[in-house]
C-alpha cells in the first residue's frame, strides 16, 4: 500500500556526489525531507529516493559545497497524468472494463457443491434452479435462508445446508443426513423364517420356539423360529422371535466374455475446436475444417476467466479435443479374461453371504466358438434366519 501510494505522488531517484554526501542526507532530515533506498555507490556517492513535491527543496542544494545532485529517475505523479493524455483511449476501455467487471460480479456464474457423496450434484443444481438460483442469477436478491430451507424440504436425506454468497461465486455446503439404526420393537409379534435353502448345522434361540432341528433340511420360506411360547399357565404367548440359525448352502454362478473384441490401435491426427461461451451462449471462434468422425475420443474443458476462489466471469473458452483411432478385432488373452471373471464371481458371491463363510468352491472353465465361461460352484455356511412380521 505504502508503495502505491509513493507512485501516486511521484517519486525520484537522486545521485548526490561530494566530499561529504551525507550531509544532504543529514539536510533532509532536519528539514523533515523524507527519504529511502538510501545506498552508497562509492566513498563520495549515494542515490537514494523521496518525493516528486520535495525534489525542488533539494535542487537548491545542487553546487553548494561542492556537491552535485543529479536526477536519476523520476516515477509515477505527474508522469502518470502525462501517460493518460497520451493514451486516453486506452485508458476508456480500461476504465469500461472495470465497470463491466463490477457489474459482472453482481450476477452468478460459478457454482461451487461440497460435503455431497449420496447426494448427487445435479439433483442439488435442480433443487437449486427451482429456487431461482442458477448461472446468471442477480445474486443481490437471492434470500440465502430462504433457498437453504427450501432445498432441505425437498431433498430428505440432506441434514444441513450452507449457502455462501462470494461476488459472482456461490459455494453450498452440504451435509448429509445419516440414518438412523433399525429399532427392534420387542413387544411385537415376529417369527424367523429361512431366507435360503440348505442343512441346518446350528440353532442358536434368543427369544421364541425352534421348530426344526441340527441337520434338517429346509427350503426358503420354512419357519425356523416360532414366535409363539409356551407360559407357566399353560397358556400361548405372542413374542417377537430372536436368534440364529447356520446352515450349509450352496451357490452357482456363471460368467460369460466373448472370445473377440473391439480395441483401438492407432490413434491418428488430433483435432480441436475452440468456442467462446458468454452466459450461455457459445460462439465458434477457431475450429478445424476437417469433419469429426464418430471414431474419435472428444475431450471438452470449460474454463472461465477470473480469479480462483473470488469471482468468475461470465466469459470463457471451451476446448473440444478429438483424437481420431483405429479399431480391430482381436482374440482376448483367455487366461486374464477367466482370471477377471473369478474374481468378479467371488465378488458377488461375498455380498451374497455377508452374514457367513465359504467352505469350498470350485471353478469350472468352458469355452464354444465365441463365447467362454466361467462357472463357480461354493459350499457355504452361513446365518439362513431372517425376521419375518
């Protein structure tokens, strides 16, 4: 700031040459003279600087004593007043550019979402766009209380919003909501039913009746746990039935690939085409005369001019890049192809028992004239027992 200001007062840049130099130095400051950069070139010269109002107070020292002062350099001040005589047009447009920044800033052109990951973007942005917030808003208007209530009234699983107003940038902060634990109503009726076939190896009953035994078999749908007790009376009483039950079950999956695919190969010339967007209009500005094939991989960057974190303009540059390949069918490399497909068959074969283990599986790799197959064949044990009201 302080350097801002000496430019827009007018500095100068002196050479004093005498026997004694420093007593223009000690001049100035008992003539309250401000000075700096003080530096000495040789044993009889120093330069340093003041101010552009305080150059014809020192002048009148020049040949006194033997002493020269001789003019360096002189900036800002009047200098500057001369520049813009001289560029009067220039400084017009810049001074229309200012004024266009500072309107610009009162409208939205960046919107910025952060804390989502169950919520997705775009169903924040129409929550959004219903309030009237979106690019080109006049932000002045916009009640931050009202669109953070209206959004949280429309989108259930966000628990807490924050909308935050930055020039021509809003920024929406967003945390979800977490759900709630399932809460086990006790008094309720409920029985335990299996919810897959297989040989019961263990029953373990919290609250209720086993009505089958170590190793029964049973089909899905059998009831496992009655919910209904005996008493000390005699009487039946409803309860809500709680416990576990293992069994062996067994599972077969299948997985296919065909035996030839599409790659790409060569790439060839890579083309771009280049658009200025304005609002939410774009205009062509540079572009290959060349036709965009469909065999092409199109890459779109969007930027927009300002500064990051404080506003955006309205104004931007899209790059289309395309590069142009080449397809050919090849033969798929068998072993990583059946390595790929175990994998993917272990993999749902775990979600499919998240309550359990597998204790013996078997791979079974066939093949035809375009297709191969994997098939996995599993033993496991696990929790079959699952609440029904």
């Amino acid at each position: 700031m302080e350097k801002l200001y000496n430019l827009a007062k007018g500095t100068v840049r002196l050479m004093i040459t005498a026997s004694e130099p420093e007593r223009i130095l000690n001049y100035c400051s008992q003539n309250g003279i401000d000075f700096w950069d003080a530096s000495p070139k040789s044993d009889y010269c120093v330069c340093f600087s003041v101010s552009a109002s305080d150059y014809p107070r020192i002048i009148e020292q020049n040949g006194k004593n033997g002493c020269e002062i001789r003019l360096i350099s002189s900036k800002g001040g009047k200098n500057i007043a001369k520049a813009v005589k001289r560029r009067y047009a220039l400084c017009i447009g810049f001074g229309l550019c200012v004024i266009l920044l500072a309107i610009s800033s009162l409208f939205i052109w960046q919107i910025d979402i952060i804390g989502n990951s169950a919520v997705s973007d775009g169903e924040i942005y129409r929550a959004l766009e219903q309030q009237g917030v979106h690019s080109g808003t006049f932000w002045p208007k916009i009640n931050t209380d009202e669109v953070k209530n209206a959004v949280l009234s429309s989108i259930k699983d966000i628990a807490w919003l924050s909308v935050n107003v930055s020039n021509s940038r809003v920024e929406i902060i967003v945390h979800e909501r977490i759900k709630k634990p399932e809460i086990i109503n006790s008094n309720q009726y409920a029985e335990i039913n299996a919810k897959r076939s297989g040989i019961i190896t263990n029953i373990s009953v919290l609250e209720g009746t086993a009505v089958k035994a170590v190793g029964d078999t049973v089909l899905k749908g059998d009831m496992l746990i009655s919910g209904v007790m005996d008493s000390q009376t005699g009487d039946k009483r409803l309860v809500h039935a709680m416990g576990t039950v293992e069994a062996r079950t067994w599972y077969e999956m299948s997985a296919q690939c065909p035996l030839y695919e599409t790659v790409k190969t060569e790439k060839k010339s890579t083309k771009t085409k280049y658009s200025l967007v304005i609002g939410k209009k774009r205009l062509k500005i540079l572009s290959d005369s060349r036709n965009i094939s469909a065999g092409c991989d199109k890459i779109n960057k969007l930027r927009y001019l300002g500064v990051n974190g404080a506003f955006t303009l309205p104004v931007g540059i899209l790059k289309l890049q395309c590069t142009e390949y080449e397809t050919e069918i090849k033969a798929v490399d068998e072993a990583e192809a059946v390595a790929r497909m175990k994998r993917t068959l272990l993999s749902q074969l775990e979600q499919s028992i998240s309550d359990g283990t597998v204790s013996e599986k078997n791979f079974t790799v066939s093949k035809d004239e375009n297709c191969l197959s994997v098939t996995l064949r599993a033993e496991c044990v696990e929790n079959i027992g699952a609440e029904n009201d």
